[in-house]
C-alpha cells in the first residue's frame, strides 16, 4: 500500500511539473545586456513537444531554428547557430517568466524574458 501511495504522489508531481512547463509554449521577449553596456532585443517562439524543445530565435540575420532542446523538470537548454558560431543557452521557467543564460566561448550573459502572446 505504501509503494502504491508513493507512486501515486510521483507520478501526480510529475504531471504537474509536465503541465507547467508546457506553459513556455509561445512568444517569450526581453533584452540582453552585455558588460560593455550594450543591449540586444530578444525574442523566441519556443515549442514543447514532452522533453523536446524546438522553435526559433529572431536575430538580425533573421529567425533561426533552436537545435537540440531539451526540458528536464522547470529547466531547459539549447542553441541557435549564428554566422557558423553556437550560442548555448540554458533556463528556467518560472510561469509568468523566464530566466535564460546565454554563453558563446567563454562570453556568458544572463536575460529575464516575459510572454509577449
């Protein structure tokens, strides 16, 4: 009876935590800000498909496919190729937002996004 119950509440926390995350579903915007004081807009069109993570990032070079997302509990990774260059990102999603570090070589950058739709 104990193993049932204990099953039972893992298996509720594991649909609760699946529900959230499928909440990142959508358009997420915010602004990253480097050491040298300068910004650039952000913007993402994530897409949830179980533990996958797909969709685009806009960049000046236009919208660009993010590869190799992946979703472990209320956390995330992935990159966008820009120019030949793989931007690594990884996350967390907090419900009504988004924190995202962003590193390419040894550059990191942190950015809070927020739900434009």
């Amino acid at each position: 009876m104990k193993k049932i119950i204990t099953t039972a509440l893992l298996l509720c926390c594991f649909l609760v935590g699946f529900g959230t995350i499928a909440n990142l579903n959508g358009k997420w915007t915010g602004t990253l800000k480097t050491d040298g004081d300068d910004e650039y807009p952000l913007l993402y069109n994530f897409k949830i498909d179980g533990d996958q993570l797909s969709g685009t990032a806009k960049t000046p070079k236009g919208d660009l496919p993010i590869n190799d997302g992946k979703i472990v509990g209320d956390t995330f990774k992935f990159n966008v190729v820009i120019s030949g260059m793989e931007v690594d990102h990884s996350g967390r999603f907090y419900g009504d937002s988004v924190g995202v570090d962003i590193s390419l070589g040894d550059a990191r950058s942190h950015a809070k996004l927020i739900r434009t739709e």
